[in-house]
C-alpha cells in the first residue's frame, strides 16, 4: 500500500495504491494517527487506485471510519473500482460508509 494526501480546506484526501492487506496493518494506523491529529472535518479515501483489499483492510476502514466519526468528521469512500468494489457490494459496507461511485 502506498498513499498520497492533500489538503484543501477543511477536507483532507488520501489517494490509496495497490492493497490495503495485512502487511500494510502497520503503515494504514500510522496514517489514520496522522489524519486524527490533523482533525479535518471532512476525509475523502481516493480508492480509484486502490487492487484489493482484503478481510483485514476491510476491518481497518472500519477502524478508520470509527475513529474519524469520534473526532465529528465524516470518511468517505470514493471511487472504488473491480475488486475493491465488489468487495464493499458484498459485505453491504454502503449501511456504514458513504460511497462515491
């Protein structure tokens, strides 16, 4: 997994590439701590990049969208594409997180 953020306002967005897996557990809550201390109102995850995500990178964006709604912002998940896509259909991940498609 790598990532690229940007801020604009009072959004930030993380663009997402290659899979969001175990071996990136370490790297994805290093993240999230950084995204927590910057306290934006609103964070975009850019999937449009994204392979895969499996069990474990699903559990983290829940984790994610957890912890982003204790700091009284909104995740939004946007543009996942294949894969990625199926995935979120399959576990009806839509009742938790905003999608944009």
């Amino acid at each position: 997994m790598t990532h690229r953020m940007s801020e604009d306002g009072a959004t930030l967005t993380v663009a997402f590439t290659g899979q969001i897996n175990f071996s990136a557990n370490i790297e994805f809550r290093d993240l999230l701590a950084e995204i927590v201390e910057k306290r934006p109102q609103r964070v975009v995850f850019d999937l449009s990049d994204l392979a895969a995500v499996d069990s474990v990178g699903l559990g983290l964006l829940y984790i994610a969208n957890e912890e982003v709604a204790a700091m009284g912002a909104k995740l939004i998940l946007a543009h996942p594409r294949d894969r990625v896509a199926r995935l979120l259909e399959l576990t009806e991940s839509a009742q938790i997180f905003e999608i944009l498609h």
